[in-house]
C-alpha cells in the first residue's frame, strides 16, 4: 500500500469518528463514551462499543470546547491510526473483508 492510499484511508477513519461524536451532539447527547480500544463514541447508556465491543471507555463532555475542532484534535491525537489497528481485527471477528462486505 503506498503513501496516497495509507492517508485515504487514516482520512475516511478520522471522518468516521469524528461523525461518530457529531451525530451524537446532533441527537442531543452532552456527555458520550470515547471506546479506549478504538476511538469510536457511542452513547454513555451503553456498556460496550457497538464497534469493536470494548467495555473500555472514558466519559466526553461534548461542551461547545471539545466540539471545536474536532477533526484537528482528532488527528494529531492519532486516533485513526489507533483505530485501524482495532478495525482488521474487528473485521475479521464478524467476517468481513477489506472493503466491507460480507
């Protein structure tokens, strides 16, 4: 995999977390999970990411600070290339390839 593809694919990563947290604050929530395992938020009701299915999770305040900028804090906190490591994995748990399909 070349360098053109590797950032593609960080890009369309970071974008899914990042609207992971966006469609939460759209729907109202204040305070969300952040996964510790893979990045993704979910609401705080729920025990386990509905990604990867983690119980590890620290408490986000989605106050108007941490929703500024979200996309740069994402990204230079590395959490697309924490959560790719995450995604082969989970991937290969519910049997799906490279693309997404089943």
């Amino acid at each position: 995999m070349d360098y053109n593809e590797l950032l593609k694919i960080k890009q369309a990563r970071s974008n899914q977390l990042v609207n992971s947290v966006l469609e939460l604050h759209a729907n109202g929530h204040k305070q969300v999970k952040l996964c510790e395992n893979c990045k993704f938020a979910f609401p705080k009701i729920m025990e386990k990411c509905s990604y990867c299915f983690s119980s590890q999770a620290e408490f986000i305040n989605l106050d108007e600070q941490y929703m500024e900028k979200i996309a740069n804090r994402y990204w230079q906190l590395g959490y697309a290339e924490k959560s790719l490591v995450v995604l082969e994995d989970v991937d290969f748990k519910l049997g799906t390839n490279g693309r997404g399909d089943l």
